[in-house]
C-alpha cells in the first residue's frame, strides 16, 4: 500500500520535478506520487518523501536522483501511434527526399524522435523506411539515421534491448510488421530485427538541455511529451526544436497538440489526416508527390501499408554527436 503523501511534501516532490525535468504536475496528481515513490522511499530506508528528497538532493546514493525521475516519468506508447505522421513520413516525405537524393542534392535523412519511451516510435519509422526502400530504389539502407532520446533511464534500456512482449508487442503492430520485422525469442517476446535496429541510436538527453550538440535534423518529433510541460517551457522547447531543423525540416507534435503562440518560423502544413510544421524559409513544402522518382517496374511482391537509416553507427559526423552526449550526460549526472 502507497504511503499517504501530505501536501507539503507533494509540494516538494512538485517543485524538485519542475526544477530538474520541467514536468508540471497538477494539484490533483498527489497519487500518481504516492502510487510511484512509495515503494523507492521504502527501499531505501526513509521515513516519508521529506527524507527521500533530502537524500535525492544530497546524491545518496548517487542512482537515486535518476530513480525517481524515471519513476515519475511516463511512458505510454505504441506502435505507429496516431498512424497519420507515418503515414505522412511513407506517402509524402520519404518521396520527396528519395526525389532528392535521385537528383544528387541530398545524402542523408536524419531524424530526431526525442521523448521516444521505450522505442517504438523511432522502430516504426526503420521499417517504414524499409518498406520504403522497396519502392524508390535511390533510397538506401545507409541513408536515413535516428537518433532517439528519452530521459527515463529504464525506457531507454527496453528500448535499446529491443525486445517486447505482452501488450507491448501487440499495440499498434501490423501481423505481417511483426513476421517481417521481429524475431521470436521465446516466452512470447520478440526481438527487433538488426536491419531495423542499426538506423536507430539511442540516448539519454533531458529537453531542459541545449539542443546544439544533438546537431540538425530533418524530422523532429517531439510528440506526447510537451502536455507536460508549462507554456513557457513548451515554447523554449519548440524553439530549440526550430532551430535545429535544417531548411525545409518539419516538427511532428502529438495529435492533440499545436503549436502554442510565441513560436516563430514555422508553417502548418496538412496532407490528407496528417498535420506537421516545417520551418518557413523553405518556401512551399516539396511533398505533394514523387514523379521526380523513377519507380521500379512492379515490387517483388506487395508492399503492406501499415496502418498505423550507411550505417550509423561507423559516421563520422554521429560518432561525433554521440562523444557530445557522452560529455553532456556526464555533466548532467555530477
């Protein structure tokens, strides 16, 4: 049973969040705080949230400041949640770049999926560049690279392992997505294909911190994760995020988010169901169709619609933006 937490300690817990992750908490969340610390400041000796804050604060143990905020943070998700933004990456995006890639004025694709949970949204987008690769052929395996980041540390070690059972294999997954993609592994799990996984590179990264050493992107996705977060901090994050699109980039927020006012440099676009941002010195966005690509004849065989990156790991460039993170996440942790 969760230890009945007194106002003045919910107001502590409130306040440290606010401090360290900007997550705001409401007044009525007092039991989401004695549902997910309770048995943390049970384990490790305290009397009451005062005490476990005082230890989290005065870094003993030193695990302990990151225990809690993972506790505290929520990971729900999905496979293709919302199915639109994939959607709009499949039949409008992915053309346009293959387009470009063709002509000789692009030679990558690189996507940011931050708050990324326990990974399936940043898998979802391999595979769907994988069946993509099977229609336009000037889209290689070595042209797209994700960079996914959450600042649960537990999320991220599923999402790294990338092994799912349960409901969490279920949700979302196409039957045919889960033969093709997924390896079984026993005890009704299954493990994400290699091809899948090396496109996606994952990390640790708090919102609060500078975007700069996370370099440029072309998609962003900063989905579920700004509801929150107060107004102003909402607006700080979608800055940073415009400025670390390159021309052209585009912003995917949840689907019951928009854009708040405040942030400049950024123009809706709607395709069909989906609705994305795309910074404004681009002109008009070149997504309405791809009869700049040369489509193969006919595919070996169907390519499924879902309902609902070479190699990342050996460029350069990344390499160099993982050694960042390194530095980052060892200043963070001090």
């Amino acid at each position: 049973m969760a230890t009945t937490i007194t106002t003045s300690e919910f107001e502590r817990v409130r306040e440290f969040l606010q401090r360290e992750t900007s997550i705001s908490l409401t007044d009525d969340k007092a039991y989401l705080v004695e549902t997910r610390l309770s048995a943390i400041m049970k384990a490790h000796g305290h009397a009451d949230y005062d005490a476990l804050l005082a230890a989290v604060q005065a870094n003993r143990p030193r695990e302990l400041r990151d225990l809690v905020i993972d506790a505290m943070t929520t990971n729900e998700t999905l496979w293709f949640r919302d199915n639109a933004p994939f959607d709009a990456f499949r039949d409008h995006l992915l053309p346009a770049y293959a387009g470009e890639i063709q002509a000789g004025t692009r030679s990558r694709i690189r996507i940011w999926s931050a708050a990324c949970s326990t990974g399936q949204e940043p898998y979802s987008l391999s595979m769907i560049y994988d069946e993509a690769t099977r229609r336009f052929p000037a889209l290689r395996p070595g042209h797209l690279e994700i960079l996914a980041t959450d600042l649960s540390d537990s999320a991220l070690a599923t999402a790294t392992a990338g092994v799912y059972g349960g409901m969490a294999i279920q949700r979302g997954l196409p039957d045919d997505f889960r033969e093709r993609y997924f390896s079984a592994v026993g005890d009704g799990r299954f493990a994400v294909r290699p091809e899948i996984r090396e496109r996606v590179a994952f990390r640790k990264f708090n919102l609060r911190d500078s975007f700069i050493v996370m370099g440029s992107f072309d998609i962003i996705l900063t989905r579920y994760v700004l509801i929150y977060f107060q107004d102003d901090f909402k607006r700080e994050v979608l800055r940073k995020a415009q400025g670390s699109l390159d021309k052209g980039g585009v912003l995917f927020l949840g689907a019951s988010e928009s854009l708040p006012a405040g942030v400049a440099g950024l123009a809706m676009v709607r395709r069909g169901r989906a609705t994305w941002y795309q910074r404004t010195d681009a002109g008009v966005p070149r997504v309405a169709g791809a009869s700049d690509v040369r489509q193969p004849a006919a595919p070996a065989r169907p390519v499924a619609e879902p309902v609902g990156p070479g190699s990342a790991a050996t460029n350069a460039e990344h390499m160099a933006v993982r050694q960042r993170l390194r530095d980052l996440n060892a200043k963070y942790d001090k």
